[in-house]
C-alpha cells in the first residue's frame, strides 16, 4: 500500500490523478496540497511518503528550483515531475536535477497508470514522444544534441539481441516489460542492459535512452 503526494495548484487535476491512482492502485493513500512550502512541510512530517507527484508551475516553485529544493530537504522520496511542459530540455533538466520521472499531465489515463507503476517499481520513467523529438535545427540545444548521439561504429558493435533491448529501453519500457515483449527472462534483460551500458560507454540507462533518442533502429537491424 502507498502513500503518495499530490503537489498542484489545480483542484481539478488533483482529483483527476487522485482518480487515476485510486483505479491503478486500490488501497493506495493520497495527500494533496496546492504549492511547494506545503508541500516541503508535508515531506517532512510524513516520512514514509513513496512517492511525490509534483507540478513545475504551482506558486512557489520557480521552475526547476522548487524541485532542488524538495531533493535537498527529503532527498530519500522520490519526486516524479507531473507537468504539461513539453520542452525536451525541461525534461532532460529535471532528470539530471533528481527527478525519477516526467509525466505530461496531457497523457491518456493508462498511460499515467503505467508510467505510476514503472516509477513505483524503482524505475525511471521518460515521456517517448518527447525524448524522441527533434529540436529545430540551428541552436546550440540543438548541435549539444546531436553531439551526444551514438556514434553508428558503437551502435554496430551491438548484437541484434542488444539493439531490440535498447530500442524497448528508449520506449521506456521497464527490464519486465521488455522481457515480456522478447520472450526471454528478465535476468537475461538485466545482462544485455549491463552490456549495452558497457559497449556505449554510458554510466547509467538514463543516458543510454538519451543518447538513443533519435536511433533509427530499423537500419541498424536490417543487417
């Protein structure tokens, strides 16, 4: 059973995702508050929160610094970033700055749900759509980007097992759900990841799936 905190300054969308929890997870505990002192209050009077749900934009936060500043005051609760940005980079920043998730409050229902139980399942979740984006050509976000893509000789040192993995990692996919997906165990996930890591040259899954963002993997399958 979890205990998990809604951050939102928006009644209806607390009671939309008080619905989506509550359908996802029966039994599930939900605490609500509508800007970030209360919420900083809230994480440390109820220690055994699993989970923040946390709006960019509610009075207090000031962008990305609200969430630094709940990573400081209770760095052992998770804090999922709940939002309906969808800049790339807005993303990519709340993920380097301690976030385990990113979830744009315009996804389906069942996405939500799915997205709620990957995170509670100790995993990071990122929106597909938007890490797979492309950012207009010309700016510097832009050349950073391409410059942090997986060199072709690296992606071809990987064996067709390993490129279906990391595919399903770049759709977010969980080791469970990709296991699931190929037919094969989730150990054997777990050692294709860890050697996906190893051959990109990569310290963590997060930057495997950013640096596969824009992968065409078909051509790379084809072989």
């Amino acid at each position: 059973m979890y205990k998990i905190l809604i951050a939102d300054d928006h009644p209806l969308f607390r009671e939309a995702i008080c619905g989506v929890i509550a359908n996802g997870f029966p039994g599930c505990e939900t605490l609500e508050t509508e800007d970030l002192d209360s919420a900083l209050e809230i994480a440390k009077e109820e220690e055994d929160l699993d989970l923040i749900l946390l709006d960019l934009n509610m009075p207090g936060m000031h962008g990305l610094n609200g969430l630094i500043s709940l990573r400081n005051d209770s760095p052992t609760i998770p804090v999922v970033i709940v939002s309906a940005e969808q800049d790339k980079q807005i993303v990519l920043q709340a993920i380097t700055y301690g976030a385990v998730g990113f979830i744009t409050k315009s996804s389906p229902r069942e996405q939500m749900t799915e997205a709620l139980q990957q995170i509670l399942n100790g995993n990071v979740y990122l929106p597909s759509d938007i890490i797979r984006s492309e950012k207009p050509s010309g700016s510097s976000i832009h050349r950073r980007h391409d410059e942090s893509q997986i060199p072709p000789e690296m992606l071809s040192s990987l064996t067709r097992r390993q490129l279906l993995v990391l595919e399903r990692m770049s759709e977010g996919e969980s080791n469970k759900q990709i296991a699931y997906t190929l037919n094969i165990a989730e150990t054997t996930v777990k050692a294709h990841v860890s050697a996906i890591l190893r051959k990109l040259g990569v310290h963590n899954r997060i930057q495997a799936v950013l640096s596969a963002g824009n992968v065409d993997f078909n051509q790379y399958l084809k072989r």
